[in-house]
C-alpha cells in the first residue's frame, strides 16, 4: 500500500513522506484559475453567439 501512495526514493531515504497528490488535491489557485477560464470562455460564446445571430438579421 505505501508504495502505491508515495514515492520509493522518498521512503527509501527516510525523507518525510508526502503523497503524490498533495499539491494538486491542496492548490488554492486551481478553483480561482478554473472559474476564471470558465467565465472567460462562456462570455466568449455568448458574445460570438449574439454578434453572429445579430449579424443574420442585419443588425449589425
């Protein structure tokens, strides 16, 4: 079991052990980065969405 959750160097030379996932799992910046791309991309489809459907009805 410890060999699947942590590194072998790590427990071979008797270093803390810290699991693989530690930063992905503990990262405090991948929601803010995610919600931020995300926003950016549904403004981005809904603003491609209006200029293209305005754009066939002469609107624009």
């Amino acid at each position: 079991m410890e060999e699947q959750l942590f590194p072998r160097a790590a427990v071979e030379q008797g270093r803390p052990r810290a699991p693989l996932s530690t930063f992905a799992e503990h990262s405090f910046l991948m929601p803010t980065i995610t919600s931020y791309f995300g926003f950016l991309l549904a403004v981005l489809t809904i603003t491609a969405g209006l200029f293209i459907s305005l754009n066939k009805i002469r609107l624009i």
